[in-house]
C-alpha cells in the first residue's frame, strides 16, 4: 500500500521568499524532481545547512566557526510543532561548502546521521528517536560488501538519508549538450566552453563556467535574461532553470533518471512503493 502521510524534506540551500514568485529550491524539489522520478509528494521543504547535522556531535559543532547552529534534530521537533508529518527526508551535499577538498566518506555520515537523531534530546522516543536507534543499528551492523538491505519501510517515523556526492548539482551536468542549448550556445562560444568533466572540477564550478560563455555571447541568449546573477548569487534560480530543461528532453532525462541522487531517491520515495 501507498503511503498516504505526510513527508517533509529537509534539504541543503535557503528558501527564499517572494510575494510574487515561487521558492526556487521548493519547485526543484516538490514539482521537477517529483513530477519526473515519479516520487510520492512532499508536503513541504525546509531549508537546511549541512552545519544544522554536524551541530549534533557536540564534538564536531565545537570546531565550526560562528554560534547559534541550530541542530538538525532540533529543527525536524520544530517542524513537528508547526505541522506533524510522518516521514522525514534529510538531503545533504556530502561536500562541505566550507572545505571543498575536505576527505569525505558517505557511509560514515550517513551513520553520524543516526547517531545524532537516535540521541536527540529534542526529539518524541517514539516514533523518531526510537527508529533512527534502529536504523543505525542495522547500518552499523552491515560488513563492507556485504548487500545492501532493501531501503526502509514508508512509515511514521522513518527518516530517509539522501547523501548527495559530491553535490546535487553533479545531477545538473550529466546532459553537456541540453546545457548548451538551454544557454543559447551550442553554437556559439565553441573555443571557450569548460572542458565538461565531473572530476576535473565541483560540478557548480562547472556550471558557473558555462553561465560565464553565456553571458559572453552577444546577442544576449535568452537565458541570460531569464535567470539573474550566476551559481554563487542564484544558485537555485539556475537549477531549477537547468532541470525544468533537462527533464523536457527525453534523452537527458534518463541520465538524470540513472544518476546516483535520482536513483536513491527513487529507490526511497516511488510513488508505488
């Protein structure tokens, strides 16, 4: 059966707000991705920092710069008081944006993730506290190599980690040539369009490069005119820009369905699970 619930997603990035236009990190979320992978629907997003989970291990919060980092599960109690729902999805960059060459490990945060949430001193013991204790449990049971158990039950209380590496935006450049057309350069600017490998650079310097041709061409392609700033001062306003015309094109949109952000939230969120 379906579920029928209520699922929130806490996702990395700022929501912004506008009398007059929608969030773009919300319409990436709720609308693009939901409408595309076939996803149950989210009933509303919350802006978070990657910040908010390292402020659970009073170990590692002692070491970030600046004060007043909210913990992640004081934020998700929060939001249970505001509205209760049922299902949490916690999305994050496994990148931190402070350290882009920092040494990373997805397993690792992802338990950290669990452990954190199963020691909440904010958080109800049942249903959340009581099913982060064991789910990490379970992860931290598994030996490497060993295959992957089925992902965990739709159900009140379940918490659903979505790791994205090295960024979300790596999702963004799996179709070079839709990003060309959605610029208006994919015949012009030829000898100075970036060298379109992943592991070359951060996928949203990638992209700032190509935004730059862009805006280097003349007349002015029409995305530039329908997108202010760049990836550093509208980051969200251009993935959703990207995405909306990713997802147009057949073709990009298997790619983007066989990226490893997609699949994983494929494989938590079917609509026919």
């Amino acid at each position: 059966m379906a579920f029928a619930g209520k699922a929130v997603l806490f996702v990395e990035g700022e929501i912004t707000r506008h009398p007059r236009l929608p969030d773009p990190l919300s319409t990436i979320w709720q609308r693009r991705l939901v409408s595309s992978l076939s996803l149950i629907d989210i009933d509303r997003v919350v802006g978070i920092s990657k910040k908010n989970l390292v402020a659970m291990d009073k170990a590692m919060a002692s070491n970030m710069s600046g004060t007043g980092v909210v913990p992640l599960d004081l934020l998700m109690a929060r939001e249970l008081e505001k509205e209760d729902f049922g299902v949490a999805v916690i999305a994050w960059d496994l990148q931190p944006p402070w350290d882009p060459d920092a040494s990373t490990c997805r397993w690792d945060e992802v338990k950290s993730l669990y452990r954190g949430l199963s020691q909440s001193e904010a958080l109800p013991d049942k249903p959340w506290r009581r099913w982060a204790r064991n789910r990490f449990r379970e992860l931290s049971g598994r030996k490497k190599g060993q295959r992957k158990p089925d992902p965990p039950v739709l159900e009140v209380g379940a918490v659903l980690a979505v790791c994205m590496e090295p960024t979300f935006e790596s999702l963004l450049i799996v179709c070079e040539q839709t990003i060309r057309r959605t610029l208006g350069v994919k015949d012009r600017g030829q000898g100075k369009w970036p060298t379109w490998n992943e592991h070359l650079q951060r996928p949203e310097d990638l992209l700032q490069l190509a935004i730059k041709v862009a805006r280097d061409v003349d007349p002015k392609p029409k995305a530039i005119k329908r997108v202010r700033g760049d990836m550093k001062t509208a980051k969200h306003e251009w993935g959703e820009y990207f995405l909306r015309h990713m997802i147009e094109d057949p073709q990009c949109l298997e790619e983007v369905r066989r990226h490893p952000t997609a699949a994983r939230l494929v494989e938590l969120l079917d609509r026919g699970r």
